[in-house]
C-alpha cells in the first residue's frame, strides 16, 4: 500500500514540474518576441515620419540687391512654380556729377529712393528664367546749379560767383516697370536654401525740367537786353530737356543674392 502511495505522489510532481516548465517557456519566449516587433515598426515609421517633415516647399524669400540704381532689399512669396510675387526698396543716396549744358557748367546731385511691386511669371517650371511686369513709386531728381560764367547773356568778366542758374530735373513719382531677369523662382524649390537673382529692365515715364535764375544773375541779364533773363532761363530749361528726354526709359540693372525658406 505505501509503495502504491509513494508511486502516484511521484507521478503528480512529475506532472507538475512538466507544466510548469512549459508554462516559463511560453513567457519566455513571448518576451523575446515582443521587443522584436516594437524595434521593427519603430524602423519603419520613424524614417517615413522625417521624410514628410522636412518635404514641405519654400513658400518665403528675402534678398539683397545692388546695381545701376542704387542697392536695395526685398521680399518675395511663391504663389506657385509658375508666379511670384515681389517688393523691393532701392536707394542711391546722393550721387554728384559734373555737366556741362549749352556752355554752362553744372554741379548736380542725383538721388533716387523708389519702392516697387513686382509679379514674376516663369514660363517654365524648371527654370529660373522669368519675366516681370511690376509698377514703382519713387522720388528721383538732379538738382544741379549752373556757374553764372557760362550765362551767355552776361558780359564777359561782368559775372561774379552770385550769378548762378538753379535746374531740377524731376521723374514722375509712379512708374511701370518691365524686364527679364532670373531667380526668385520660389515655388520651383522644395527645400530652403541660397539663391542667385538678376534683373535687366526699364521705369517708364518723362521727366520734367524747371530751372530759376539768382536774383544777381536776372538784373544783369535784364539790364543787358530788356527781357534777356526770361530769354536765357528758357533757353537752359530747353537744352537741359532734351538731355532728360533721353532717358524716359530709365534702364534698370541689379544682381544679388537671396534666402527662401
């Protein structure tokens, strides 16, 4: 009877122990398994996410520029690969030159402080070439004055350094603008980064001419020949124009650089 006993108690642990290996195995290897599958998605999702973050185009641009008018800065927006949108402001300060005008020799300052729009159209989508249609607003002038030893009217070694012609040659304030030129293709580039930009183009519009004589250089001119003054003031305002007339079409020439983001 007790080896009957003894032989199902060894039968049962047998049994038990059996189980409860199986049972160590299963976790065991259900906890192997798992850090597998997690290491695996995190693989594959991570990259996938990256990729979409740092695909998404430039929309922004701003440059600098400097050339024929002067130097400036300016701000684009990439409306598509095909259109850009654009403001710029240039300055020259006060540039002085020396001319002589109908035998009068005038000292003169030109300035030019201008804010334009620009549209920028790109023909074609992979390229950097576009044309521009845009319209400026700007304060461009030459004040010179005249050396009074060249009024005609006025004897020789009768003028005096107060004997002066005072001349002002005025740009209309609003002025189209045309031209080609490359870069600021904003819409074009998917990430952001450096660019090059260029432009060739034309302001349009006449300039005007006014011109007054100082009170010293009137009373000679008048004294000399009744009406002599007003005779002389049109005749400097007359050649003065037809100097200006030359640039109703006012060239327009820039290079630089810019950032679009």
């Amino acid at each position: 009877m007790i080896k009957k006993i003894t032989l199902v108690a060894a039968l049962c642990g047998a049994f038990f122990a059996a189980s409860a290996h199986a049972e160590v195995s299963t976790a065991s290897s259900d906890w192997h398994k798992t850090p597998s599958l997690n290491s695996s998605s995190a693989a594959t999702v991570q990259p996938t996410s990256l990729a979409a973050m740092s695909q998404g185009p430039s929309k922004y641009e701003i440059y600098a520029k400097a050339g024929f008018l002067g130097a400036g800065l300016g701000f684009g927006y990439g409306v598509s690969e095909n259109l850009t949108l654009r403001a710029d402001f240039t300055t020259i300060g006060n540039y002085t030159l020396n001319r002589n005008v109908n035998g009068t020799d005038y000292s003169a300052t030109l300035s030019n402080n201008m804010a334009t729009i620009y549209a920028d159209w790109f023909p074609f989508s992979s390229s950097g070439f576009r044309m521009t249609a845009g319209l400026g607003y700007r304060d461009m002038k030459v004040n010179g004055t005249g050396d009074g030893t060249g009024i005609s009217g006025i004897p020789p070694g009768y003028a005096t350094p107060a004997d002066t012609i005072d001349a002002q040659i005025k740009w209309p304030k609003v002025a189209p603008y045309l031209g080609l030129g490359y870069g600021h293709n904003i819409g074009q580039n998917a990430q952001a980064g450096w660019g090059f930009v260029f432009d060739a183009g034309v302001y349009l519009g006449s300039p005007s001419v006014s011109a007054t004589l100082s009170d010293s250089a009137r009373t000679k001119l008048d004294l000399y020949a009744p009406g002599g003054a007003q005779a002389e003031l049109d005749r400097q305002v007359a050649s003065i124009q037809e100097q200006a007339d030359k640039l109703k079409v006012m060239p327009s020439i820039y290079a630089g650089v810019s950032y679009r983001w």
